[in-house]
C-alpha cells in the first residue's frame, strides 16, 4: 500500500516549496561536486523552514512577509566624520509580524 506525503496547511510539500520558492524569488542553481549541491539543499530547506515559520506564527503568506518587512532596513552614512543614522517608518503592519514574533514573556 502506498501512503500519500504528509500534508502542510499549503497542501503537499511540494506545493509549500514551489510557493515559497516563486515568492523568495529563487533562480535556478547548477552544481556540479556533491558538496555544493548538498550545501546548496541545506540552505534552501533552511529557507523554506523559516518561511514556514514565518507564516504559521504571523498567520499571513511569506510573500505579504516579504513585502511588509523588506523596505525596513536602517542607512548609516558617514559625512565628514559625522555619522548619520536613517531609519526606516515602521508600518502597522510590519509592526504586528514583528510583534507576533516576539517571543513570549518580552
């Protein structure tokens, strides 16, 4: 009897990772030694696993992740010895994904 793969709230596995392959905007890798492909596997898992995670503890796709948290990134610039730090306006929403990051007790 054959059992079918284990089911995630996107369907097959497979389904998750072609989902989350598309909205990380992966390209497509040629390796060639068994190291680099196993490698190249092990930091792609990594990826999928966080954007699971991502999305079961904020309960929104990792693309709207994505799209909510990738302006926020701060600027220092260095200006005749002055630094400057620019950072960005967080938004409500980015501000509830990080909230419901937080761990619990914090």
């Amino acid at each position: 009897m054959r059992s079918s793969p284990p089911t995630t709230s996107c369907g097959t596995p497979g389904q998750s990772f072609r989902m989350s392959k598309h909205d990380l905007r992966a390209r497509p890798v040629f390796h060639h030694t068994r190291d680099a492909i196993e490698a190249h596997l092990t930091v792609v898992m990594a990826s999928l696993a966080v954007a699971r995670y991502l999305q079961d503890t904020t309960g929104i796709s990792i693309k709207r992740v994505i799209r909510a948290l990738k302006p926020l990134q701060d600027v220092t610039i260095n200006l005749n010895g002055h630094r400057i730090t620019a950072q960005p306006q967080l938004t409500q929403t980015a501000a509830g994904i990080l909230k419901s990051l937080k761990p619990s007790g914090h």
